[in-house]
C-alpha cells in the first residue's frame, strides 16, 4: 500500500489522534483533512451530515492518494462508517466513544460521556454502553460549547472558562463519578484545561491510543517516498489555526472546491 495515512474531523480535534498515531508509527505519512465550513457537525441533521462527511472524505482521498482514512471524529463515525466504507475503496478506521476502557477503569461504576449533542445521543453510542457499561451510570452530556474552546486553544487565543465551566457542570452533579469519556476528538485537547477547572480529581478517558494501534494494523509498512504533513480543508483556515496545524507538521491546507465536494 502507498499513500499517506489520512485523517478526517470536522475541524481540528482530529490532531488528538495524529498525536496518538504519531507515538504508534512515528514514521507513518500523515495527511489531514478538515471539513471546518460545516463546522460543528454536533448540531446537524443527520442526513445532511452523512451526504456531506461522505463528499467531503471521498474528494480528499482522491487529492491526497490516501492508503487509509482515519475518521477522527465521533460524531462522524457514530453516524457514517458504513457509508464511507461503501464510498471509499481503502480501509477505513473510525473513533467511538472509549465507554469500554472507561467502564474497566471506574471503581465506583459511575462513568460521565462528555461529547456533542449528536454523539450522546446516537443509537451507536446506546449499543456502545450496553454492550460494554451495562453494569455502570453513565451520565451522558452534551458538551458542544466546548468543540469552539479547543479550537480557540490551538489557534493561541483565550479559552473562555465560564463555557468549559457550563460544558462540565452536569458532571458534577452525580458525586461517585470518577471517569469520564471524552467522546468528542476535540476535548483530548482541552484536557489540561478541563482537568484544571475539575473541582476533584478524574480519570478522563479518549480513543486516541487505540485508534492508533488499529491504524497500524491496517496501513500496512512504511511507505518510501510519500510525502507527509499535506492538509485539505473546506475553506480557509484563520491565521492563527494554521499556525497551530503547523505545531503538528501540517502545511497551510489546500481548499478542497465546492465543486468537488458536490460532485463527489
Ligand atoms: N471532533 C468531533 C467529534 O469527535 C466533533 C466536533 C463537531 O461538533 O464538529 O465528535
């Protein structure tokens, strides 16, 4: 197989996972692509977000020439793994909410799911904790304010703390709660921030680490002579996001055209 690894989000909260496949195959070619015009995706219908994630994946892994598709984000893969494996001729790996770690790791079984509104409340997701957290709470909370929070963060601008605070306030109203899922790529990237406004301590839990053991698995050897940190996006970034894309090796991206993206 040749071609970069590609991966996929709606905006910037894929890079939690480039930092996780990064350790896993620090000399895999990386390529992101982001869908940051539709941004959020956590707040679409469900309809429109399949056709649109679809078109979108589809145009950049024919630019990219992509030998895997890493779709980094939740709200995208609770909803459209199978369409994007009937679309794309390459393997394709998605990230889901960590409920299975988070229910192993919590000694008092009171587990929280802190994702977009999409995500807490898929079928996907319902199957994800019954299969796997049958015997927990799980306190499900929809924490799309916090998707924006992250990325002002990798842009280098200021986090508003009263957002994070309303975003993690349900959480604390279940007092045995220890562990929580952050089932939105973009919180692994706020951690350090939710982990300073948390008024106790938690485990907090992402997919990250196996994502990347999967992508292994899957992408095959090294690939000589494919060239890495390539990114795609569907408008413009600020400067101050490309700035922060470039902290995790990415050039500016090239716009993928509306054209493209319909006719995909
Ligand atoms: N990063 C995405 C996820 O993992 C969601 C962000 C959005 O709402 O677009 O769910």
């Amino acid at each position: 197989m040749s071609g970069p690894i590609l991966i996929f989000d709606s905006g910037v909260g894929g890079l939690s996972v480039v930092t996780a496949l990064r350790e896993q195959m620090p000399g895999a070619p990386l390529a992101y692509v982001c869908d940051n015009a539709a941004l959020p995706y956590g707040t679409k219908a469900d309809a429109w977000l399949v056709r649109r994630i679809v078109q979108v994946c589809r145009a950049a892994v024919a630019a990219s020439g992509a030998r895997v598709l890493v779709v980094a984000c939740n709200t995208a893969s609770t909803l459209a793994l199978d369409a994007l494996r009937a679309a794309v001729t390459i393997p394709v790996v998605g990230t889901v909410p960590a409920i299975k770690p988070a229910a192993a790791l919590s000694r008092s079984g009171v587990i929280g799911l802190l994702a977009t509104s999409a995500t807490v409340t898929r079928p996907y997701t319902d199957k994800l904790i019954d299969d796997f957290a049958g015997h927990c709470t799980v306190v499900r909370v929809a924490a799309d304010g916090l998707v924006a929070q992250a990325e002002r963060l990798l842009a280098g601008e200021p986090v508003d703390d009263a957002v994070i605070d309303a975003g993690l306030a349900p959480l604390w109203r279940a007092p045995a709660l220890d562990t929580v899922v952050l089932g939105c790529t973009h919180f692994p990237l706020l951690r350090d921030v939710l982990d300073a406004r948390a008024p106790r301590p938690l485990q907090w839990v992402d997919s990250g680490r196996a994502i990347a053991r999967r992508v292994a698995q899957v992408a095959g050897g090294e690939a000589g002579g494919v060239v890495s940190g390539l990114s795609w996006a569907t408008k413009p970034l600020r400067p101050g996001l490309q700035a922060g894309l470039a902290t995790f090796g990415f050039a500016d991206p090239t716009v993928l055209s509306a054209s493209v993206i319909e006719s995909g």
